[in-house]
C-alpha cells in the first residue's frame, strides 16, 4: 500500500512539474567561480531563437550566498541581435527585503531569486541571440554570488 502511494505521489509531482514549464522556451546558469565576480568578467548566454511570432518575458535569476554583503546587484545587460544590433541596459535586482530578510527561495546558505528583466519581448528574427550579464557593483572582486541564470518564457 505504501508503495502504491509513493508510487502515485512521485506521478503527480511529475505531472504538475512538467505542465508548470510548457511555456518554457529557454533556461540555463552560469556559475560564478569561486563565488567571486570579477568586475570585467562577463557572463554569455547563447539562446537559439526559431520562434519570431510570439511574445516572450525574459528573466534573470541569482543564487546568492546568505553571506552576500548587500541587499541588491546591478547587473549591465546586453542582447545581441543575430544581425549584430544590441540593446544595452542596467538592472536591479533586489536580494532582500529592507528588513534584511533574503527574498529568495532556498534551504540553508543559498538562495535563488527571479526577476522579470523584460516583459512581452518579441524577437524580430530567427537565430542565435546572445545575452552577455556583468556585475554592475561597485566592487573589483563581488563575493557571494554563485550563479546567474537567464529563463525565457512564452507568454500565454
């Protein structure tokens, strides 16, 4: 019996997991080394684009250390067109709360915390499209970020 119910429970979440990202288009992280951003180190994603007809949001995610020394990151964000034309621009992302509670998800040291970057975004053309993120702190060498991850979603 037991196994039965293990077996149904393991089933649902399976379902529930799979119908929540089929709006998915694209996600993936990046690591950061050593948790130490260097201020000239960009980070480079490359996204394969086929679909020009619908729209999409874009979002940033960050893993930080619960030993980050700040309650945001800036981040500079450029896309890059396959044609070569880019789009420029800065972004806050909020890592905790005024309280200093961390606004992430996570057990232990880590949290993860997403945030829209852009929203209905549509891509004029088919094609690789790059998206290069780097630290907009003001610090040379950033502590307590462990990963940056871009998610691309459709919108319904």
């Amino acid at each position: 019996m037991k196994k039965i119910f293990q077996l149904t429970m393991f089933a649902v979440i399976l379902v529930l997991t799979v119908s929540c990202q089929k709006n998915l288009v694209f996600e993936q992280y990046k690591p950061i080394e050593n948790k130490s951003w260097y201020k000239d180190s960009v980070l480079v994603f490359t996204v394969p684009v086929s679909d020009t007809t619908d729209n999409h949001n874009l979002f940033i995610n960050v893993r930080n250390d619960i030993n980050y020394s700040y309650s945001n990151l800036w981040l500079f964000v450029t896309i890059e067109q396959p044609d070569g034309k880019t789009l420029e621009d800065k972004f806050e992302i909020a890592l905790a709360d005024p309280s200093g509670n961390w606004l992430g998800k996570g057990i232990g040291g880590l949290k993860t915390r997403e945030a829209i970057f852009r929203r209905n975004v549509f891509f004029p053309m088919s094609g690789e499209y790059k998206i290069r993120v780097q630290q907009g702190m003001r610090e040379e060498n950033l502590k307590g970020i462990s990963d940056i991850g871009i998610r691309i979603d459709k919108v319904e």
